[in-house]
C-alpha cells in the first residue's frame, strides 16, 4: 500500500528541491509483496525484477512514471513514484503540438529516445545532426529530448534561444566520468597535447578543449591534426582506442572514461546470438570496448548503424549492439527485417536485454515534454564565459566534417 509523502517532512523537502516542476509523490518499500517480486535500485532507476535473477521489465514499460529511491533510515530504503500535480491532457501529442506553435518551439529527439518521443519530434539524429540542427534552427525555443550535455551543445550553439531538456536529472556516464576540475589538472599536465574531446562531456570539459568530435567524425577530426602533434582524447577510452586503430596513431592519450551501457555488453551471449544467426549483420558502436568490436561488421555512429541498415538486405537480420532506440528507425527503414538486441550484463544474476537501455534516455518521456513545454523549464543555464569558449571546439568540428 502506497504511503503519501507528507508523512515525510525531510523527504518532501528532498523532493521539493531536487525537482524543477510541481510534483506530487507516493512511497513504496524496498520489497513489497506479490509474486515474490522486489525492486532493484540500479543506476538512478527502478526495475522490477523476481529475486532469484531472470530478466528486468523494459524501462520503456516504465515510461510513465518518475521513480526516485530515497535511504530514510539503514532500515526503510523506499522507492518514490513521482507524478505532475497537474491535469495530464486527454490528448497528449495534440497538447504537445499545440504548445510547440505557442511557443514557436522545436523538438529535437536523440535515437536513442523512447519511440513515442521519437514519432513527436521534428528532428531525430545523432549527436552531430542534432548539433547542427540547434546551430541552424530559427525557432525560439529548443526542446532537446536527449541528455543533459545534449541540451548544453544546443545552448552552446543557440546562447540565445531557450533551451529545455523535459527532465533535468537525464545525465551521462561519459560525461560525469571526467569532472572539470580533474580534467582541466589534467589537461595542464600535457600541455604539448591537443585536447580533442567527444561531445559527450559537460561544458566545462569542452571549454578547456581544442576540438570537439561525435561517433560520426572523430575519425575525420583526428585525421585533420597534424600526425606528429599528440593528442589527448577525452572521456571515452573505447571509442578512443577505436579511433586509435582508424587512423593508426600511437601518440594518443585516453582519458579512462566509459559509457555504462556500452561496456557492459555480454560478449558470451553475444558470440551465443551470432552462433544462432549465423547470417546476421553484427552491427556495434564504437563505445563498446575492443572484444565486442571485434565481432562487428559494421562499427559507426548511431547514424553508420541505421545507415546499415537502409543498405542491407530488407529481409535480413542484424545484431544490434548499442542502446535499442535506434531499432525503432531501424524497423522504419527495414519494416521486413529481423532485429536482435545484444545482452547486457549488469550483475551476478547474469545478462539481460533491459540492461542494455540508457536508463539517463529514458528518463525523458511525453508526459515530461509536454510539462517542460507548458512551465517552459527546466531550461538550461551556462555562464557566458563558458559558452564562448566551449563554442570555440564545436565550431571546428562542425567546420571539419
């Protein structure tokens, strides 16, 4: 039975201040009855899951509701289940629409979005087509369905313009794996090297930067630096190391960060899934580490992997290796064709399909956009210093390729 929060004073209080919109909210325990099920706390997320292991429920399953888990004593762990105050409209996607024109508002989605957020956008890509969206849209207001350095590069782009991410907790791996000021003592500590940073990082890491790249043209901006000159490359080791055996430099230093969902791909299932398919097209992101590459046939960017898709066989089958949003651009462009999603693992309980989705992308639903259209927040905010100097390696990539 759920217990309302207002017999919780200091957890309304954390609750209050740690979200951006009116929320209301219900609590649950840690293990609750029924079918011998608990909920699993892992990376900000709830996932419900039996106790002797098996498979997580889908996050996208989850979609509709904001889940928090709060420590009120070493002996009550709750989960919270956040919901608007407001009245939801009867027609969502209408009332999206409608505010989008209120506002002159454009919504730009990520592929790794939930498929509903995917079908209300107006522009869905990678992080570099994104990119140049914000640099080249003229509406007022951006409406970034992705993370939270997504919504950053859009303002870095458009400082003008307001920029809202529909939840501002939609955070990244990558990014938080290479604070500021570590980075920037790290940074002075080379200074023969050429920062060259992935767009996956915060602005402050861009701002201490020379060049900035994506999945889709690290490759080409690496190979425009002189061969002579050393790089520092941050925060993705494993795309890092992929570009290192692109463009056949040794004189690149890696900054040892990693995405949470890409590192932790099963190689044993998924050497078990190509066993069984034996036609299939292995299709991997260069964020996944050396031992799952190497059993690609394809290995790109968001875009490269869809691409792929749209080049193949119509009726063929392929092995996703990345975060599953993008199967739902893949069955658009394919609608005959077969997709597998590659397993991840997260735990001793073994590997599982739900592991392998971004739990910072999900986070945004169309609930969430909607609100963020109607309060016009959480919006995002950067001093005026950081945005002039972290344009400054965005700009070059943009100008390379």
């Amino acid at each position: 039975m759920a217990r309302d929060v207002k017999h919780k004073p200091a957890l309304k209080a954390h609750l209050a201040s740690a979200n951006r919109i009116p929320y209301c909210a219900s609590l649950y325990p840690l293990a609750h009855g029924g079918n011998n099920t608990a909920l699993c706390i892992a990376h900000e997320c709830a996932r419900k899951i039996p106790r002797h292991g098996a498979q997580c429920v889908s996050l996208a399953e989850r979609s509709s509701r904001t889940l928090r888990t709060v420590t009120i004593s070493a002996k009550e762990r709750l989960v919270v289940l956040l919901r608007p105050t407001v009245s939801r409209p009867t027609h969502l996607a209408q009332a999206i629409e409608d505010l989008k024109r209120q506002h002159n508002a454009v919504i730009l989605a990520h592929y790794y979005q939930l498929p509903e957020i995917q079908d209300m956008a107006d522009y869905i890509g990678d992080s570099l087509q994104l990119a140049r969206q914000a640099a080249e849209t003229d509406a007022d207001t951006i409406v970034f369905c992705g993370v939270h350095f997504m919504a950053e590069t859009a303002k870095i782009l458009s400082p003008h313009k307001t920029v809202l991410l529909p939840d501002l907790e939609a955070g990244c791996s990558l990014a938080t794996s290479a604070p500021a000021a570590e980075f920037r003592a790290f940074v002075e500590a080379h200074p023969d090297h050429t920062v060259v940073t992935y767009v996956n990082s915060t602005a402050a890491v861009k701002a201490v930067s020379d060049y900035c790249v994506t999945s889709s043209n690290a490759v080409q901006v690496v190979n425009s630096i002189p061969p002579e000159q050393p790089i520092l490359f941050a925060p993705d080791q494993y795309l890092g190391d992929w570009v290192r055996e692109q463009t056949g430099r040794e004189n690149m230093l890696l900054w040892q960060g990693s995405c949470e969902v890409h590192e932790v791909f099963s190689e044993q299932r998924l050497m078990d899934l190509i066993a069984e398919h034996r036609q299939a097209q292995v299709l991997v992101h260069p964020e996944c580490p050396r031992h799952i590459r190497q059993h690609a046939h394809v290995v790109g960017s968001t875009k490269a992997l869809l691409d792929a898709v749209r080049q193949g066989d119509p009726h063929g089958t392929f092995i996703v290796v990345t975060e599953p949003g993008i199967i739902h651009q893949m069955r658009q462009a394919a609608p005959q064709a077969t997709f597998l999603e590659a397993p991840g693992i997260r735990s001793q309980a073994g590997s599982c399909t739900s592991c392998n989705e971004c739990p910072h992308m999900k986070r945004n639903t169309l609930e969430k956009l909607w609100l963020c259209l109607e309060h016009q927040k959480p919006a995002i905010h950067l001093a005026p210093e950081v945005v002039e100097r972290a344009r400054l390696p965005i700009e070059r990539m943009l100008s390379i390729g």
